[in-house]
C-alpha cells in the first residue's frame, strides 16, 4: 500500500506542526496544572479548518478525507493530546455522524457552525450503566407530539461542559431492545438540558469531561437523527470512525514520547557520554520507534479503507488497540530514560504517560476493541 502523501497532506502537516508547536505548546503545561479548556486555540483550529476537516466546505468543512485528518490529528496530539480529543471527538464523532446521517435542515443549522469551529459539539452515549455495554441506555425519550421528552444522566462526555451542541442517544422504546434506542440533536440552553459533575481526571485535564443531566428536556422531532431505533447503530458506526482519532491520539502521545527521548538522550551525561551512546537506551528508542512505525501503518490502513467506503469497524478497532497500547509502553519507556526527571512535572513526559493511559479506555476499551475484532474473524 501507498501511504505517501500529497501536496495538500504535506501542507495540511505543515500547518499542523507549526500551529501544535508555535501555538499549542507555549502553555500546555500550564493549562494541564490549571485544567484550563483551550478556548482560544480551539477558535483558532477552527479558523485553519481543524474542526470538521471530513464534511464537505459546503457544509463548512474542509472537504477532505479521513488521511489528511488523521495527518493533523497526529501533529496536534504530539504537543497537545487534551486539544486532540476536542478536536477528534468534534470531527468524527459529532461532524461525521450529522454529515452521514443527518437531514438537510440539521446540516443547515448545526452542522455548518460545527464544521467551522464557531460551536462545538459533543457526543453523548456513556451512562453510569452503560460504558462498554453502550447498548443498555437507562435514558429515555418519550414521544409527546411533535417533540421528545428526553429523561436521564450521561456520564464522562468529553467537551460536554463547551458544547453547543450534544449528540444523545436514548432509549424510544425499552420492549424492542437494541432496537428501541434512537439519537437526537440536543442545543444547549434547551429546557431541562444541564451540565452537571466536572470530572477530575489523571491525564487529558484540559478537556473537560462531565456528566450531563437531562429533566423532562424537549427534542423537537426534527432534532431525531435518522429513523427511530437506529440509534445504537448509528452510534457504533460513529465510534468506528472516532477510534481512527483516538489511536492516531496514541500514536501521537508515542512520537512525542520518543522524540523526547532521543533529545534528552543526546543531552544527558552519564559514565563520561551521553547516554544515547548506551545500548541499553539504544534498544529502549529502537523498540519504541518500531512499535510507533506500525501502529501509523494500522491507522493509515483504517482510514484508507473508509476512505475508499470499505468496512473498516474491525480496522479501526486493530488500529485503537496497538496504538493504545504502544502509547502507554513508549510513555512509560520516556518516563524511565529522562530518570527521576521523567517523574518531574517540569517536564512533558510526566504528562504523556498521564495522557496515554485514557486511550486505552474510551471510545471502546482495549477489551472491546478484541471483541470487535474477534467477531470480525469469527462471522
Ligand atoms: N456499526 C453499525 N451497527 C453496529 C455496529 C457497527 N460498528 N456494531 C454493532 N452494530 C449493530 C448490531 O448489528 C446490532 O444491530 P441489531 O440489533 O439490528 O442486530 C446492534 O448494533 C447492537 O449490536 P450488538 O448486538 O453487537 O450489541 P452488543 O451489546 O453485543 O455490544 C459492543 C456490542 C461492540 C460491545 C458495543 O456495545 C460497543 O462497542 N461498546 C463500547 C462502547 C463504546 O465504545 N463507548 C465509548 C463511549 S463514547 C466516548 O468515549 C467518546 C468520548 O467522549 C471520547
């Protein structure tokens, strides 16, 4: 396979770099220490196009595909990997699932101002009761003429405390199961429609992560995305999408792992040389830049088979469980060359081995992402 990029990619990671080095790095630290949102960055990805880069510029998009996100993405979460889940949960799991699915109206009014970054979005599936088994939703939607009355709690919603706009899956119709769940556009100020616990988290702090509480809130039936009952698909299709953005989130945390090292391996001394000139940490940077090669090498492959329209659910799952996985090893590897000041909150690593142990777990944890792949094999 050919994953050698064109002009328009080589300048989408350009922009990327300089913009995730330049603007994202000159305070992430400090807004990690703070748990401060990005707000002005955010703006500012949005206005380069970051923010709904799959959905087509006549929806506000950037028109483009799955790679050249994928190559942005990879830039933004080498430096920052909190921005990189606000900007991957806006793009896959909120601007792609309004573009596939949702109506002409929707995309008029929601879509456009999502895809250009003036509103945010956010993606509600996780309950207390239900995080990997997603399909057991406690909240209902009730119909009541020409609107829903949506009742219940989501919880760990990342972006939900800035979003302008929520995504919520509910059950319609208890009796028919899997089938009895549909998803409905929420705004926020509806009536009913709270924020309701700011979490706080060991790594990702400046994202926000917070339940959201819904009280007899009013949906109008236009706000439904698709037919009734075709919620938990339309999640789970979704979801494919986002675990692409959350292993290239790992990936990324990866890169910026090794990179890390290497440079402090050439600066740090010790037994007379710098410490780059040790096998011991010769391997260590040999292990982790091979592991980082071939979790790029499984997104790449996830995203350009849903590029070409290809099922890609089992890719997509391949590609989140390695590169989660190899997040966590090549953090922890940093942490252990850069010594006691790996340990060190001056320093990033501390904060990347923190950040990397999130991929792991949502959008589908490692377990679930063995059991996609597994049912793949075995149907
Ligand atoms: N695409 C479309 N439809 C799908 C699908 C997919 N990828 N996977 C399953 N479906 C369909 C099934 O065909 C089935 O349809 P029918 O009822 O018509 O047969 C229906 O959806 C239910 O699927 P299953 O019967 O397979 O359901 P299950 O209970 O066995 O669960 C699961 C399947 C794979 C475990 C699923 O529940 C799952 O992926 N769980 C993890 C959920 C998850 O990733 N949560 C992350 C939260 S979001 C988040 O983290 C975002 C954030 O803020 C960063």
């Amino acid at each position: 396979m050919n994953f050698q990029f064109s002009e328009t990619q080589q300048m989408i990671r350009e922009t990327a770099r300089q913009f995730a080095r330049e603007e994202l790095a000159k305070s992430v630290i400090e807004r990690d220490e703070k748990e401060e949102f990005p707000y002005e960055s955010i703006r500012k990805m949005g206005e380069l196009g970051f923010m709904g880069m799959m959905v087509p510029e006549l929806y506000g998009g950037a028109g483009l595909d799955t790679m050249s996100y994928v190559i942005a993405l990879e830039e933004i979460g080498m430096v920052d990997a909190s921005a990189c889940v606000i900007m991957s949960v806006n793009n896959s799991l909120v601007c792609w699932g309004l573009d596939a699915h949702g109506t002409e109206d929707q995309k008029q009014r929601y879509l456009i101002d999502l895809a250009s970054g003036r509103k945010l979005g956010a993606f509600a599936l996780s309950e207390p009761e239900a995080g990997s088994d997603a399909t057991n939703q406690r909240t209902t939607a009730r119909r009541d003429g020409d609107f829903y009355v949506i009742n219940g709690t989501k919880n760990f919603i990342t972006n939900g405390s800035n979003a302008d706009v929520v995504l919520v899956i509910a059950a319609t119709d208890k009796a028919k199961g899997t089938k009895g769940i549909s998803a409905f556009i929420v705004e926020k100020g509806m009536p009913g429609f709270a924020v309701a616990k700011k979490e706080k988290k060991m790594g990702i702090r400046s994202s926000d992560t917070v339940s959201l509480a819904f009280e007899d809130c009013r949906v109008p039936v236009v706000n439904r995305i698709g037919e009734e009952g075709l919620g938990i698909k339309f999640a789970l299709k979704t979801l494919d999408g986002g675990r692409i953005g959350i292993a290239t989130q790992g990936l990324a945390i990866a890169e910026a792992s090794l990179e890390a090292a290497i440079k402090y391996s050439h600066e740090r001394k010790a037994f007379d040389r710098p410490i780059a000139e040790l096998q011991a940490m010769q391997f260590k940077l040999a292990e982790m830049a091979t592991s980082i090669e071939a979790a790029r090498y499984l997104i790449f492959n996830a995203a350009c088979m849903k590029d070409r329209k290809e099922p890609f659910g089992a890719a997509a799952a391949m590609a989140k469980l390695f590169a989660s996985k190899i997040a966590v090893q090549c953090a922890l590897e940093s942490v252990q060359i850069h010594g006691g000041y790996g340990y060190m909150r001056e320093y990033h690593v501390e904060r990347f081995l923190r950040d990397s142990k999130i991929t792991e777990i949502y959008e589908g944890t490692s377990e679930i992402q063995r059991i996609v792949i597994s049912r793949a094999l075995l149907q």
